[in-house]
C-alpha cells in the first residue's frame, strides 16, 4: 500500500536517482518510480482481501486528505553494512497525526514508521560515504497534496511479475485542521 506521488516530482527523484547513478553506479530500486510506502502487506487470496478492503475503503473516504511537505534528505542504517537514503517528509505534529489515523483507518500498526521518499536503497556504508555529501545540506523542497491510497498487487507465482494497481482508495474531499 502507497501513496503515489504527483508526476512532476515523481521526475525530481528521478533526476536524483539518476544523478546517484552517474556517482556510484547502479543500485537497488535505481528505476522505481518514487512513492510513499504505507506497508507491505503478506501475500494472501483476492477473496480474502476483498472484504477487508471494502472496509477499509470506507474508513478511509472520511479521512481528510493531506499537505505534505519534502524538505531536504534523511538516510537509514541496514546495520553497520548498507544505508538509504530519502527525501524525508518534514516532521511536523499535524502530519504525525495525519499518519497515525491513516494507520488507525486502515487497521494497521505502523511501528517506527518514518513516512519518506526513497532515492537510493540499500546501498554498501562505503558507497554511502561517497554518496552522502552530495545530499547532506542540499536544500530540496516541494509541497504535494495526498488524495489516495493505492495498493498495488502481482502475482505470487509468475516469475519477474510486477507491481500493478489494484484498487485506489480516496481520502475524503476536502482538507481540515485536526
């Protein structure tokens, strides 16, 4: 489950990613397009799902939708062997908020959760190293208004299947104060 991210900074990362590529050469995930992960659900069957969504759908549409704002770049650690590094979402209460309820709705527990935009994933701490200064104090900023879930779906068992739309979820229509 995602949050899709408006076309044109869906570009901005690229051109991000693609200039990491021109400094450390190719790495996970250099050709996915950007978006927010929500969760990652286990695999189970359509009929199951189904029933679960349809609730959720519903929960959702009273949840108001949000302005986010990109404001600079964060990295995590994979242990002292690799790192990622993201657009982060600035931090501000309203959007923790936002975030906690989105969870609440959607009936899920989103643990750590640190909602951002990856640009380069899972990648060794000596590339890291290299790669880092040019993200360090580089200021990066965009607003963006989130309207939808979406939750992608493929096939267990095909072989190099990909991630295809399921079902778009909308937030509710107009933005409120909370």
């Amino acid at each position: 489950m995602i949050i899709c991210l408006p076309s044109e900074l869906v570009k901005e990362i690229s051109r991000y990613k693609q200039a990491s590529v021109n400094a450390i050469g190719h790495f996970e995930a250099m050709h996915t397009p950007a978006y927010i992960t929500i969760t990652h659900q286990v695999r189970c069957k359509p009929f199951l799902a189904q029933p679960a969504i349809a609730r959720m759908e519903q929960r959702i549409s009273s949840l108001p939708p949000a302005e986010l704002y990109l404001n600079g770049f964060g990295y995590f650690s994979h242990g002292s062997a690799a790192k990622t590094i993201y657009a982060q979402i600035e931090p501000t209460q309203r959007n923790e908020n936002w975030f906690k309820l989105l969870a609440m709705q959607m009936g899920i527990k989103l643990k750590d959760f640190t909602p951002n935009v990856t640009i380069v994933k899972n990648i060794p701490a000596t590339t890291f190293n290299k790669l880092w200064p040019n993200f360090h104090n580089r200021k990066f900023k965009y607003p963006f208004t989130v309207n939808s879930l979406t939750i992608l779906h493929k096939d267990t068992f095909t072989e190099h299947d990909e991630w295809r739309v399921y079902r778009e979820l909308s937030f509710g229509n107009k933005l409120s104060a909370f």
